[in-house]
C-alpha cells in the first residue's frame, strides 16, 4: 500500500510466541451464525486495510 521504501522499515522477524498463538488458530471456519444476519467476510486482507486507511483519512476540508 506505502511502497517498498515504507515496507522496508518494517523488519519481518519470526516470534515463536506469536507463531504459537497463530498457529493454534483453526484453518476453517463456520461463519454460518455471522451469515444469517446477512455478514459477509471481507473479499481480502488488501481491502482491510485500505478500508482503514479511508476511515483514518482527515476530511476533505482538513487537507
């Protein structure tokens, strides 16, 4: 989203007690509850955050 000069600044270390966390999530899941009402999953991890990043935007007048 930032480009790679602001990836970059962000180091990719392994954690063993966050891989274990993770890790222990389960693979699939049964969203039948959160469906009934009508929720639907996001379409992709890239439209989260670029759904956060339109929420943090300061408004129109403001820049």
């Amino acid at each position: 989203m930032a480009g790679d000069r602001a990836a970059d600044l962000v180091p990719v270390v392994p954690d063993p007690a966050v891989e274990a966390v993770v890790g222990s999530w389960p693979a699939v899941f049964d969203n039948t509850r959160a469906a009934a009402p009508g929720l639907e999953p996001d379409p992709s991890p890239l439209s989260l955050v670029q759904d956060h990043l339109a929420d943090q935007a300061p408004p129109r007048g403001d820049r």
